[in-house]
C-alpha cells in the first residue's frame, strides 16, 4: 500500500494539485535558493528545511520575509 503526500504552499496553505507553477526555496542564512518544483532533477538535492510556493505570489511573498525579517516564518495569526 502506498501512502501519497501532500504538497501544502508554506506561506498561504493550500494543497498543491496537478499544476507545475509551484517553487521551492531555502536558505543557507546568506543565500536564497529558489527552484522551479517542476525540475525533478533538484529533488534529490534538497536540504531538509526547504519550503514550497504554490505561485509567483507567495514566492514574492517569502521573498519579502526573508529580504525585510531575514526569516520565512509565517505569522501565528495567519493560521487562526
């Protein structure tokens, strides 16, 4: 039996579906690294805390985090 997982977008939470417009993006504390969820060949070179984005908005949207806060962690508020 196999069990399937589920892609949730990091910044708004919603359930990735059968689009390749989704990224994933991680830092090292000095660079940002964004790549296209749609390359395969990056999978295997991902580190344990990367994050996903389901679209160019919520990509913008980590992006401004981390460029303003230098984190990409969500507000508390924003899952109440």
């Amino acid at each position: 039996m196999s069990r399937s997982m589920v892609t949730t977008c990091d910044i708004c939470g919603v359930s990735k579906k059968d689009v390749n417009h989704w990224w994933i993006f991680w830092t090292d504390g000095v660079q940002l690294v964004i790549v296209s969820a749609a390359d395969e060949k990056t999978a295997v070179a991902l580190p344990d805390e990367y994050q996903d984005a389901c679209g160019p908005k919520c990509l913008g949207t980590a992006l401004d985090r981390w460029v303003s806060k230098g984190t990409f962690d969500v507000p508390k508020e924003h899952y109440e």
